[in-house]
C-alpha cells in the first residue's frame, strides 16, 4: 500500500511537471511568434514588400549570450568577445535606459537566459503565414534569408533579439528592443545596427 502510494505520488508530480513545461514551452512559442511578427511587419514596412511577401527564415537561432565585460574592456584596453556571438550586458541597459531601481533585476534576468528554451524557430502560421522556412540549400546559398537570434527578456514586457539578412556575400544585424503591450502584442522601441558586411 505504501509503496502504491509512492508510486502514484511520483507518478502525479511528473505529470504536473511534464505538463508546467508544455505550457512554458506553448507559451514561449506564441510569444516568440508575436515578437517575430512585429519585426517583420517593421521590415515589410521599411523595405516596402507587397503585402503577399514571403520571408524566407533559417530556422535555427542564432545563439545570443549575455556576458559581463572586464574592467579593461570598459576602459578599452582590450576587445570583449566578438559581437556576432554575444552581447554585453552593459550595452542591452543601456540600450533599454533601465533606471537605476530596475537595472539589478534587469540585469540578473538577463543573465539567467544564457541557455534559450528553443534551439530553433516553431512557426505557428496563424500568427506567421508570411514566413516560408529556409531549406539547407537555401540556408547554404544565404539569397534573401533571415536569422533570428534567440530572445533575452529584460522582464516580461522588454525583451531584446537580433536579425540577420543574407543577400549572398551581403550581411547586415539588427538589434531590437521591443515592449509588450496591454494586449499582448509587443512594439519596437529602440533599432542598433550590430554588424555590417
């Protein structure tokens, strides 16, 4: 009987786990979908795409790790990891303008997300019919192709990504910093160029 009762309260714990980490995951998923949408919806605007354009996307993100520069970088004494792969902490408050109150708790968020939930893009088409997913010969010939970095969030309503555009030996990065709305869509606020080829 004792043992019966281990095994279903083992059994009613995994299952309640299992289950919090679909949601997590379900949830990840459409909010990563809405932050995508309002980046290309900037994109179709800046670039004026008809309204039918069709984004073709590398599925894989590009892994974003936040990192905390040396006292030599500050000062410029030495260079800090390539940009390409990671992003200083300093610079994504900055960038957000967090208030003294808030960079500590930004800050600590920030670099409890160095490992992303997702290793690749999951599109859900009703918030995404526009993307077309790259295949890797479309991947290899980089003709017009998207990369999304993985999304760090400040909090739940900043979060900051970077894109990649591939136009053959052409490459630019933006970064993004995006707040989500009362409604639950999220807004750009603020544009960097991160690289330029």
């Amino acid at each position: 009987m004792y043992f019966n009762m281990n095994k279903i309260f083992s059994l009613t714990i995994s299952m309640t786990f299992l289950i919090s980490c679909t949601k997590n995951e379900m949830n990840e998923k459409i909010e990563v979908n809405k932050i995508l949408n309002t980046i290309l919806k900037y994109e179709s605007k800046r670039n004026s795409f008809r309204a039918n354009h069709k984004f073709l996307i590398n599925p894989e993100f590009q892994k974003l790790k936040i990192y905390v520069p040396s006292q030599k970088e500050i000062l410029g004494e030495e260079p800090g990891p390539p940009p390409f792969f990671n992003k200083n902490i300093i610079h994504l408050l900055d960038l957000k303008g967090s208030k003294f109150k808030n960079r500590k708790s930004d800050s600590l968020n920030l670099l409890k997300q160095n490992v992303y939930i997702f290793d690749s893009l999951n599109i859900d088409a009703e918030i995404n019919s526009n993307i077309q997913i790259a295949n890797k010969q479309e991947i290899d010939k980089r003709k017009k192709l998207y990369q999304f970095s993985n999304p760090v969030y400040f909090n739940e309503n900043f979060v900051y990504i970077e894109t990649i555009y591939y136009d053959s030996v052409f490459g630019i990065g933006f970064g993004y910093l995006l707040e989500k709305q009362k409604d639950g869509s999220w807004i750009i606020k603020e544009i960097t160029n991160t690289f330029i080829t």
